[in-house]
C-alpha cells in the first residue's frame, strides 16, 4: 500500500472548487487515515508535503510517529479512534485534536492530565447519531448538556462535533443532525465524512473529512 497523492491533489482541487461555489470561508481540513500503514508510507507522504494524519490507536500512532513529530514540527496528529481511560496520558504528549471524546469519564481524565502536563489539545465531541449500540457517543438528546459540561465547567477546548453514520443508513441525515447540534451550541466545526461520503458530508458543512481508503488503499 502507498499514499496515492495524485487522488489527495483531486480531493483538494474539489474541495478548493467546491469552497469557491459556495462562498465557503472556513478552511477544510483532509485527514489521511494512516491506521495500519507503515512508517515508510507515512515518510512517503510527509515527502509529499502532507502534515495531518488520522490515527486510531495510541501504541501504534506512537510507534509510527513519536520520532517523526520530533522531525516533522508543523506534523499534526488526529486521534480518530476510541480512547480508554489508562491511555490519555500518553494520548495528549503525541496527538494534537481528539476527535472521539464520547463520555464524562474521559473528559474528567482528560482535564486531569492536561493540567499535570500542562498542555493544550483541541476536541471533537462524538455524537452516536444512529443510536448503536456498539459504537461510543453521546445520545443526542444528551449532547446539549454534554457540551455545556465540557466547555463551561471542565474548560476543555471542544471546537466541534463528530458522528459515523450507520453504514446501512444514508449519511446525510446523519450529517444534518450533526450540523443543527453543532449550530445550536455554537460550534464551528464538524468532523464527518470518510472515503465513501465525504461530498455528502462536504455539503453538510464539514470541516474535517477522515479518508482512509481512497488515498491509501484497501487495508489488509
């Protein structure tokens, strides 16, 4: 597998017409899932001039890219993927966004080990839109109170929301209700789409699309 950076450069071209369409201000942002790619992939692409990447666990990311954040300063780490508890403190001293914040038991550690290493991270509340039960989230009927809880009393750094639609219902409901929660409590961004619908998400107003398959491939 390798980082195909003609079909980034497509998205990008897209994304720029698409902006330029509808008077869109406010940047977007491609995240390139790099979840089981091998660090010589990785260099590939940073030679490519790319600095976001998507990372779903914390020992691999930190496998991959401890030393490559140490090269690379402009090097910017997406937590993509569910976060226990026992693993935020080494999580904050590698990933700069967390998209996957999902209940008060993180938030609580989070704030615990921000103050001790005193650091400062941006988040993504994640909204379990389609109600699975096997997915994290927060219920939406509960995100109102959710947010107001992380932003006013722990002063966590939440500039967004975050969904994964079911994958056997269409995205676009989905997207939507993430965009009205968003506006209703004032958030500016909304971490949604993947490979298969980000121009759906696109035009529900994301601002961070998470691609995996089509700039890398079929994982194995």
């Amino acid at each position: 597998m390798s980082f195909n950076i003609t079909k980034y450069k497509e998205i990008k071209d897209f994304i720029a017409d698409f902006r330029a369409i509808n008077k869109k201000t406010s940047p977007i942002s491609i995240i390139p899932v790099s979840k089981n790619q091998s660090i010589e992939t990785i260099k590939k692409a940073l030679g490519a001039g790319i600095r976001i990447f998507g990372e779903n666990r914390v020992q691999e990311a930190e496998v991959k890219f401890k030393n490559l954040k140490n090269q690379y300063k402009d090097l910017e780490l997406h937590m993509i993927g569910s976060l226990q508890t026992n693993k935020v403190t080494k999580a904050i001293k590698l990933f700069d966004y967390f998209h996957t914040l999902d209940r008060e038991s993180l938030a609580k550690e989070f704030v615990k080990c921000l103050q001790k290493e005193n650091l400062s991270k941006f988040f993504f509340i994640q909204v379990n839109t389609g109600l699975e039960k096997q997915k994290g989230g927060i219920d939406p009927k509960f995100i109102n109170e959710f947010i107001k809880y992380c932003t006013e009393d722990l002063k966590l750094n939440v500039i967004g929301l975050m969904c994964m639609p079911p994958i056997d219902q269409k995205p676009k409901q989905h997207f939507l209700m993430l965009r009205k929660m968003a506006l209703d409590n004032h958030l500016q961004n909304l971490s949604m789409g993947m490979s298969k619908d980000y121009e759906i998400a696109l035009s529900c107003g994301a601002t961070h699309i998470r691609l995996g398959t089509c700039l890398f491939g079929e994982r194995l």
